[in-house]
C-alpha cells in the first residue's frame, strides 16, 4: 500500500497518483529510480511499451466505456452531448451515461458530474463543477475547461474509474 502524504488515503502500489485527491506520488528518488531503469533498457524493449492513443474520432465511431472491475462494456454512439453521472429517484432527469448501476452514488459521483461532447474530429470532456471532481489520467480537471479525449483514457469520476476506447 502507498499512503498519499496529502489525504492519507491507502493507494495500490504502482499508483502515479493518488486514487482519492489525485496527488501526485512521483518524487526525486523515483525520478531517479525510473531514469536508472530506463538506461538499462534495450532500445527494442520500448516498442509497443508507450503507446498514445489517436485522438481522431470519426462521425461514424462509437465509444465503447470500459468501468473498472466490471465484466460488461457500455457501447454509446455519441451525440453532440453525453452528459455523464447518475440516475435519482427524486430527480427525473437520467444522464445518457448513467452510472448508477455501477455504485455510482456510494462513490461519490454527481448527478450531472460531467459531459463528453462531439468536437469536429474529436471528443472532449468537460467536468461540470462536480462536488468530487473529474480526473483524466490521474489529472484533475478544472471545471469547465474542455480537454480532448484519447482512444484507452482512464477517466475517474470522483473514485468510480473507467477507461474509454474508440470504435
């Protein structure tokens, strides 16, 4: 276990940041730890290892949502708008990403918590001033500034994580 010196939240080894605030974990002696190991690699070994992800998203793809620990993918063909977060009772509005069904309320996450929205060649996601905020690769984003969406992204949405693929 790694404990973030800023929440004291429990994180699993290997985490860059912490799964709760998003702190980040890396340090001088990790810089340098990581510096080390990558001196000693093959050149060969880095093929395939660092991949980015296209950020290009056709009018034709679909999204395919991946959450954490689940068996079962949601496929969406995005509109203009997907608002994501959670379905209420006493609310009648449901977002087109409902998240409900996945503990969506027990881990913090907002009713309208953020929005995927169609660029001309991309998809951008913008956190909606959410209670527990939106992260993009272990990054938190400032409410209301776009960033542009990459085929694998890791979105965590207060502490329910999901991973976004084109297809």
């Amino acid at each position: 276990m790694k404990i973030c010196p800023y929440c004291t939240h429990a994180n699993r080894e290997g985490m860059f940041f912490c799964e709760e605030c998003g702190h980040p974990f890396v340090g001088i002696t990790e810089k340098l730890a990581t510096t080390q190991l990558a001196q000693g690699m093959d050149q060969a070994d880095y093929h395939g290892r660092i991949t980015w992800g296209t950020a290009r998203f056709d009018h034709d793809s679909s999204v395919v949502i991946r959450v954490r620990d689940q068996a079962d993918s949601i496929i969406l063909t995005p509109q203009e708008e997907i608002i994501i977060g959670r379905a209420d009772a006493k609310d009648d509005h449901t977002p087109e990403l409902d998240l409900a069904p996945f503990g969506a309320a027990e881990q913090g996450v907002s009713r309208r918590h953020a929005v995927m929205r169609r660029g001309e060649d991309t998809l951008i996601l913008v956190d909606l001033g959410s209670t527990n905020g939106t992260y993009l690769n272990g990054q938190r984003l400032i409410p209301n500034q776009p960033r542009v969406l990459r085929d694998g992204d890791e979105v965590r949405v207060a502490r329910l994580v999901f991973h976004i693929f084109f297809k």
